[in-house]
C-alpha cells in the first residue's frame, strides 16, 4: 500500500465557487503558472505517485458556496484518478483545508475524532492548555487548521489510526519592522510547540490503546529554518520522535551530522538569486508498523534519479507546487 502526502500551493485558487476547475490562461497564486499549467502539473504528479491515499495540504476550500470534497472528487473524476473518493476532518476559516484523497477499493475510511479517557490528548477541534513559556500559567492552544483524524482499513482488513497535521507556520507575517518580526517568530514558534506536544500526546493514546498510528502532513519544522530554532530546545519534529514515531528523513536530518539533509520543498529567494530548501513534509509512524517493510520516498525534481530521469515529471513538480509529494509503500 502507498500513503502519501502533498502540499498543494494556492490549490484553492483553481476552483470557483462553484468547485469548478478554473482551466484558463489566467494567472495562478503560483508565480509566473497559468491556472491552466498549475492544474495540468498536479493532475501529472498524482498519476505518477499513484497512492492509494494521499493527504492534500491546502486543499480547495469548503465555506458558503464551496465544498472541499466535491472539489476534490471532480478533480479526480476530471483526470481519472483511482482515488476517487475523498473526505476531510472539520472545516477551518484558513482556505487551506486538510483531506484525504483515496481509492475505494483498497481502503475504507471514516472521519473519526473519538474522545480518549485522557484529558490530557483532546480531540483537535477543542482546547488544549499547557504551560508554554514556565510561568506557572496555563496557555490555551487552539488549531487554526485542527489535524484530520480517520479510521482506516485496508482490503486485507488490518485498521488504523490515520492523522493529517498542518502545523502553525513560524514566518513573522504581518510584522512592520525586525523587533515586530522577532516576537512575532517566537510566538508562532511558541505556538507550534505546543501543537506538536498536543498530536504527540494524542498518538500516545492511540497507542496505548494498541492503535497503529501513522501521521503524516506538513509540520512546517526542521533542522536549519530559522534563527530561533535553538531558543526553546526542542523543535516540533524531535516532539514527535521522542513521542515514538518514526521517519527516517527526520531521524537523519535530527542527528549531530546530518550530511545532506533531506528536502521536500523548494522556495525562491529573488533577492538573493537562490531557492531555499526545507524538510517540511512527514510520514511518521508507530513503532509497531516498523516490521510491516515500509519505504519512504521524497518525489523531488533533481534529488530522485526516478524524478530526474522524467522531464516531463519533472516539470510537473516544479509547476504545480512549492512542495514535493512524500510517499510509504508498506504492508498493510
């Protein structure tokens, strides 16, 4: 079986309010990309990678007029995907929802946000309190993207939890001057911690519940990202390994020397002449499933010979987002 997940920028843009695919000329949120070329590139990436679910990270909106899955399944419908099936989790107010595309035949799944006996673990769309910064004071947390939570069988009948995650970006958007950006970066960093300790206390109950887990989406965190990344001590990723799960990009890109560390996205610097590159993008999962042959794969344009050696595949990832599909083949 092969579960993957892929942040689609500005994907919302391509559909009116109607869910209709906007196939012109015009230009998409991606710079210098018709909505035309953004939506034949995605349509190419998700025939290549062909999952039998994939996690959509900034999936079409759902509000007054628009509905996330009925986008989602005529887009798949439009180029003839096999995951032609899709659902999502609770809604947000962000236009950056979270959904899972799938093929019927060899999954069933169900949104499934079950309370746990731990009121240390809520379910996502409630509050989470936790002492942020020591100060003896709890701190209410709240997802402005709450993470999908489903339940999911396989053909051959073996469950398991499935939980896609947008965590709180740690860019200082909004911020006028350096002092404004700076505190601004460390409450979004603050912030995402915290949301990091709330997934990670919430797959130790799955857990101990004898629930396999695999987690996977855009945590917007790795080694190298920003200059405060050493202030709290921990990032959000190693909150995840410490809370048992596992993915070997971040295990290597957390390590005293990580060497070339991995990347699953691409975003350009104009004014220094440069892309920059970040491991943002996971499939983690419990240790229980390490026996089950997993594979991962990042399906990045110039660093898998597989990408590189089809240019057509590779154009396709650079038109259609900022970001590179995650893939694990594993026996399920």
């Amino acid at each position: 079986m092969r579960l993957a997940t892929y942040n689609i920028e500005w994907f919302a843009n391509l559909f009116d309010k109607n869910d209709t695919l906007i196939a012109d000329d015009s230009w998409s949120g991606r710079y210098n990309v018709t909505k035309v070329q953004q939506i034949e590139a995605i349509a190419k990436v998700l025939s290549a990678v062909d999952a039998d679910a994939i996690l959509i990270v900034e999936a079409p909106n759902t509000g007054k007029s628009q509905n996330t899955v009925r986008a989602l399944q005529g887009f798949a419908e439009t180029f003839d995907l096999r995951t032609s099936q899709a659902i999502m989790g609770f809604p947000n107010d962000t236009h950056q929802e979270l959904a899972l595309l799938y093929d019927p035949e060899q999954l069933s799944v169900r949104h499934d946000p079950k309370e746990t006996t731990n009121n240390r673990a809520p379910r996502f769309d409630h509050e989470f309190r936790i002492d942020l910064d020591v100060d003896a004071t709890e701190d209410v947390v709240r997802f402005s993207k709450p993470p999908m939570e489903l339940e999911v069988k396989s053909k051959s009948g073996f469950e398991f939890r499935l939980i896609g995650a947008h965590l709180k970006s740690k860019a200082p958007h909004g911020a006028d001057n350096r002092d404004e950006a700076i505190r601004i970066s460390i409450a979004n960093r603050r912030k995402q911690l915290a949301q990091a300790v709330w997934l990670s206390r919430r797959v130790k109950a799955h857990v101990a519940e004898g629930e396999p887990v695999v987690l996977l989406g855009d945590l917007n965190d790795g080694p190298g990202l920003d200059e405060f990344e050493h202030l709290f001590g921990r990032s959000s990723v190693e909150i995840l390994l410490d809370a048992g799960l596992y993915d070997p990009h971040a295990v290597s890109a957390n390590s005293l020397r990580p060497g070339s560390i991995p990347s699953t996205a691409r975003f350009p610097k104009p004014k220094e002449g440069r892309f920059l590159e970040a491991l943002l993008d996971y499939v983690m999962i419990s240790e229980d499933l390490r026996d089950r042959q997993p594979k991962w794969r990042i399906w990045h344009p110039f660093n898998d010979t597989g990408c590189w050696a089809l240019p057509e595949l590779r154009e396709a990832l650079l038109t259609a987002s900022d970001h590179f599909p995650v893939t694990l083949d594993i026996d399920l």
